[in-house]
C-alpha cells in the first residue's frame, strides 16, 4: 500500500478521446480531495488541452503532437511519485518504463471486448469503465465517491443564450448528431423525424464534418431547429448541453460531457454496446435521468468496439430499427 503522503505528485495519462478524458474526471477529483497535498499533472494530446484546461483539480497539463519521446526529459525531470496509466498501450508503457517510478494501471479487458464482437459470448463484468478506473487507485488508498463525472468550462466560452434563441424558447433540447465512426451515428432522416414530432426548440451540436448534414436537417425542420455542428468549440458545445433541457446523444464524447451535467440523456446505441462499459455515469439518485436506446437481439450486433464507415452486413439495422416513437415519448416526458 502507498500511503497517500508519499503522493507528493503523481502523472495521470489518457491520450484520448474526448468521452475517454472526461471520464478520468472522478478520479483527478477523488485524488486530489482524498489527498490534498498531492500534485496532479495530467499528459496527453494537443487536441484535448481544452477538455483539462479549466479543471481546478489540475496542477500542469503535458502535451503532445506524434512525438511523445520529446516530453520524456521534461517528464523526469518532475520526479513524479507515482504514474497512473489510464491508456494502457505502447505509448503510455513506454512512458511508465521511461520513468521508471511506481505505477499502476487498469484492467482493460480487450480479449472479452474481443469474445463479444467476434463470438457474442459476454465476460465482461457489469460494471462501468470508470469503476475499473479505480482499481488502478487501490494502491494508493483512494476510492471512488459516488459524484459522478466532472466537466469545468472556462468563463470566456459560455454561450449566452440571447444570440441564440428568444428567451421564450431558452427551454430546448441539444441534439448531438456526430460521431467518428459512420455505425455510430444515428441516420439523417430519422433526426428529422424526431425533431419534426417535438414541440420544443432543438440545437444540433457535432463538428465540421457534420455541418452540411446539419445543415440539411435543419432545412427540413424548419427554425425551431438551429444547427450548431462546426460553429462551437467542444466547450462551448458543452455550455450550450449544460443549459438544454434534455439531450439526444450517438454514443460520443458529448454524451458523458451530458452526464458531467446530470442532464437528462437519451443515448442512441448502433453497433457498440453499453456492456462495452461505457454508457452515461451518473451518481445514484440521478440513474434515472439515462434512457439507453438500442435494438436488441441482433446477431450482429456489436460488430465493432469502435465502429465502421459503413454497416458490414449492409442493412445497419441497428440504427434504421430504432422506435423512433419510443425516443420521442422520452423527449416529451
């Protein structure tokens, strides 16, 4: 056991993605709560420096391009207490070795993830990823609190409302329509449907390469739909979730942004799963804010842990079956 006063400073590394870092959020916080004196510094990509840039729980942020080997002299040179590796592949392995201090890591179970798409047979435990997160603190006495995610968005990137939308509308749902992978994105003409069918005001959130498609919708629907895709940064894109009153999420990094707010969220399952272990996290009393929306019962189904540009089985029926019925009865709820 490590006690929590040799933990003077301790590296946390998650390279990406989006959904993937704001995930580590419990645990920057519980650590730091849990011992106060300890200095969190936290590496991974460029990209990502505006998700952490206004977490208070942060000491330094270390950043990188592609060449990681350059930051390994600046690394040393902080004489870390401990590494905690939230990634666990080459890269950050390299980086514990390079180090050479104590660390830790956690169990990332790829060959039961493998089992599942390959062979449908499920061995993955029914716990989020986030609690698999903390075995890597055991060590260090610190356990999970309960609270949920964390997301801090800094000052200067609130989105006011007024230039938005007329103050009788403030009340609208956020609509997040991307997605790195073409499998998990739920289909054009099915956004149109549900956003035809609700009486409220809705906020199309993506990035640029979702901005003609936004840009269709929102032709179809008419003004009470307002594409945002391409427009907002990602913490913008988060002010504009913290003030929605719902949101309608792909399986994306916006969707655990939503959680970080204790939204109400509709999350749009196609060919990953939630037993994957990475559906909305919220504290108890909020589990009922989460409505999960998948086809079940599909032998193809998940075809990936990540996704494809195009349905392998040419049907994607996993996103075509959804009832689009059922998710507008949640919106209206």
């Amino acid at each position: 056991m490590v006690k929590n006063k040799a933990l003077t400073k301790v590296l946390l590394i998650r390279f990406s993605s989006i959904g993937d870092i704001v995930l580590t959020s419990p645990l920057i916080r519980c650590l730091k709560i849990q011992s106060p004196e300890t200095e969190i510094h936290y590496l991974t990509k460029k990209q990502n420096h505006s998700l952490l840039i206004a977490n208070p729980y942060i000491s330094k942020i270390w950043l990188f391009d592609e060449n990681l080997s350059e930051l390994i002299p600046d690394l040393k040179a902080q004489n870390f207490t401990f590494v905690v590796d939230l990634h666990k592949n080459v890269r950050s392995k390299y980086v514990r070795l390079k180090l050479g201090k104590p660390s830790t890591s956690f169990p990332k179970l790829n060959f039961r993830k493998w089992l599942l798409v390959n062979t449908k047979i499920n061995l993955l435990p029914d716990i989020h990823i986030i609690d698999r997160y903390f075995y890597s603190l055991q060590k260090l006495g610190i356990r999970n609190d309960g609270k949920g995610l964390d997301y801090f968005i800094p000052q200067a990137e609130e989105v006011d409302l007024s230039g938005l939308l007329p103050s009788y509308e403030a009340d609208y749902i956020a609509f997040s329509i991307g997605g790195n992978h073409y499998t998990k994105v739920f289909p054009e003409d099915k956004i149109i449907s549900v956003c035809k069918s609700l009486e409220k005001p809705v906020v199309l959130l993506g990035g640029k390469e979702d901005k003609d498609r936004g840009d269709r919708i929102a032709g179809q629907c008419g003004s009470s739909v307002i594409n945002g895709c391409g427009i907002y940064t990602i913490n913008q894109s988060a002010s504009l979730i913290r003030q929605s009153a719902k949101v309608i999420t792909n399986d994306t990094g916006l969707m655990h942004i939503a959680a970080a707010f204790r939204k109400h969220i509709i999350s749009l399952w196609g060919n990953t799963v939630p037993a994957f272990g990475m559906y909305p996290y919220l504290p108890e009393k909020f589990c009922k804010n989460s409505s999960i929306m998948e086809v079940k019962n599909l032998s193809c189904r998940p075809c990936s842990k990540l996704g494809y540009e195009r349905c392998p089985k040419h049907h994607f029926r996993c996103m075509n079956d959804q009832d689009t019925d059922l998710i507008i009865k949640h919106l209206k709820e």
